[in-house]
C-alpha cells in the first residue's frame, strides 16, 4: 500500500517542480560571449532566433592556382530552420547562401566575419543581409549570426586526384539569429 501511494505522490512533486520552469519566459539571447568580429553593430534587435539542422555538401576539387593540390570544397547547406520549439519556420540552403520563410520572403547575404567554432564545427559567422524579396519574416533583416555550430567541418577523407569530383555530405546544426534595425 505505500508503494501505491508514494509513487504517484514522487510523480506529483516531480510535475510540480518542473510546474514553474514551463511558464518560465525564454531569456533575451545575449551576443556578449560571441567573439566582437560576429557581433552585430549596436542599434539592431533580435527578430527571430532559429536552429539549422541539415547538411552540407563538399566536393573533391583541384586547389585555385594549385594544379598538383587538392582539397574538400564548400558546395552548399540544406538545412530546416525551426523555431526555438521546434516547429519548421523555415529553410537555409545555397548557392547563393539563402535563408527563406515559410511565408515565402527570403533573404540572401554577404559574409562580413567568421571566428572560430571549436574543434570539429564550422565557423561562427556573421553576413549582411541583402534586400529581401517576399513580404514576411525576412523583410528589414539586417544581419545573420551563425552561432551554437556543431559539425560541419569539411571530410577527413582524403582528397586527392584520385577522386576528384566525389562529394561527400555531413550533417551540421547551428543556431541563426536574424537582427533588424532598431
């Protein structure tokens, strides 16, 4: 009989604990740890924060103005882009790199800097975002950030002329915070 009961009882504290978390508003996201060159220029606020998951593709190619050289190009990313609860709001995908909405505005960007990611991410990164076409989310984006990576990084197979022209696709996922003018 005590088993009965204390364990419907420990369920019921352990909701009431987590109880208050679920009401608990997001904190405001904070660049202040971000390396300065990926920081957004004062006067912007976050319009959306977003999570990148997908892939990016690498081909095999002969190294610019280095005929005997290899090495593992950048060919593009694939990626959802969902909203801190999960729900698909959008996509990432190039060439050109570009970052469109469910509503169907999109943006494209130039990249301004990048700092390094940690041991096997890809870059933090952050771009100036062109005008954008559609009327939506994207409308008056000013910058992208690209933060919070994880993978990524280029094959450690080797490239070699052996196999040039091979791709190889890994998976990646990153955080994309979209800023606009104050």
């Amino acid at each position: 009989m005590t088993i009965r009961i204390a364990i419907p009882l420990a369920c019921l504290f352990t909701l009431a604990a987590c109880a208050p978390m679920a009401n608990k508003p997001m904190t405001p996201y904070s660049q202040s740890s971000l390396p300065v060159a990926v920081q957004v220029p004062s006067g912007h606020v976050v319009a959306m924060e977003t999570v990148g998951a997908g892939s990016i593709t690498y081909e095999c190619k002969t190294k610019k103005d280095m005929a005997s050289e290899h090495e593992w190009m950048f060919m593009g990313p694939d990626a959802k882009l969902m909203d801190r609860k999960g729900t698909q709001v959008g996509r990432y995908w190039g060439p050109p790199a570009t970052w469109e909405s469910n509503d169907g505005s999109k943006v494209t960007a130039t990249q301004v800097a990048v700092a390094d990611g940690g041991k096997g991410n890809i870059p933090l990164q952050l771009v100036k975002a062109n005008p954008a076409t559609g009327t939506g989310a994207m409308q008056n984006v000013s910058h992208i950030q690209r933060v919070a990576t994880r993978g990524g990084v280029a094959p450690a197979m080797v490239c070699n002329a052996a196999n040039l022209g091979q791709k190889q696709v890994v998976q990646y996922q990153a955080d994309y915070i979209f800023w606009k003018a104050a």
